[in-house]
C-alpha cells in the first residue's frame, strides 16, 4: 500500500508543480501583453483624447506606477486563476471565449462605469471600453495556449 501512495504522492506533485509553471508562464505572457497593449492604447492611440482633457487626469509624474503595476498584476492573476481552476475543457477557443465573456464584463464596467461618474469625453469611454475587451481576448487566447489539463 505504501508505494501506490508514494506513487500517488509524487504525481500529485509533478501535477502540482506543472500547473504552477503554467500559471507562471501565464500571468507573464499576459501582463507583457497589456504592458504593450497599454502602451500603444494610452500612448499613442489616445494620446490626443487625453491632451484635451487634461483637468480630469493626474499628471503623468504624479502617477503611482507601482501601484498600477500591482493592480494589473492582480487582475492578471485572478483571470488565470479563475480560468485555471473553473474552466473545465481547457483549449484556445475556451480561453477566447472566456476572455470575450469576463472582458465584456470588466471593460463595460470601467470604460462605462467611469463615463457616468467622471465627465470623460464618450468617445474616451468607448475607447478604454474596446481597448480593455481586446486585452481581455487576447489574455483568453493566452490561457487558453498556455494553461493545459494534464502536465
């Protein structure tokens, strides 16, 4: 008996040990994307939509990087979580499909949600709400290549 447990044991482990490298590798491979995709969402594409309403937003030196960092770290990483452990049929079309459905839901919420408490432009809140749904797909196309059933 005690070597089919050990047995067991140590797949479990092995298990354990690949699903918390693919967790890894995700959350990296995603936070690299919306790095990039931010940059050339906030940089450049929506530069000029900030320029004009300038009384509405810090100044770029007053922004807390850190702290922006850390909340779409944690984003990121609540995003591989729930897929990893409720998402059933792993596969890049699950992970597309989640990342339409949980992007629709955030995106909506902050492009939206800020146009009716802030008086952004619409077009500005139109813009976050695309922009946050084309990260959202593409962190779901991520999780879907990355995260796997079996090691």
């Amino acid at each position: 008996m005690p070597q089919y447990y050990d047995r067991y044991i140590n797949l479990v482990a092995d298990f354990e040990l690949v699903q918390a490298k693919q967790v890894i590798f995700a959350v990296l491979a995603i936070f690299i994307a919306w790095l990039i995709l931010d940059f050339l969402l906030h940089r450049l594409l929506l530069q000029s939509a900030y320029a004009t309403a300038t009384l509405l937003f810090r100044p770029v030196d007053q922004l807390n990087i850190p702290l922006i960092y850390l909340v779409m770290l944690t984003l990121v990483l609540c995003f591989v979580l729930i897929y990893g452990l409720l998402i059933e049929q792993k596969s890049l079309a699950s992970g597309i499909k989640f990342g339409v459905l949980f992007g629709l839901a955030i995106s909506i919420s902050s492009g939206f949600g800020t146009y009716i408490h802030i008086p952004v432009p619409l077009g500005l809140a139109c813009s976050w709400f695309l922009g946050g749904w084309i990260k959202f797909i593409t962190a779901g196309a991520l999780v879907g290549i990355i995260i796997k059933h079996n090691p």
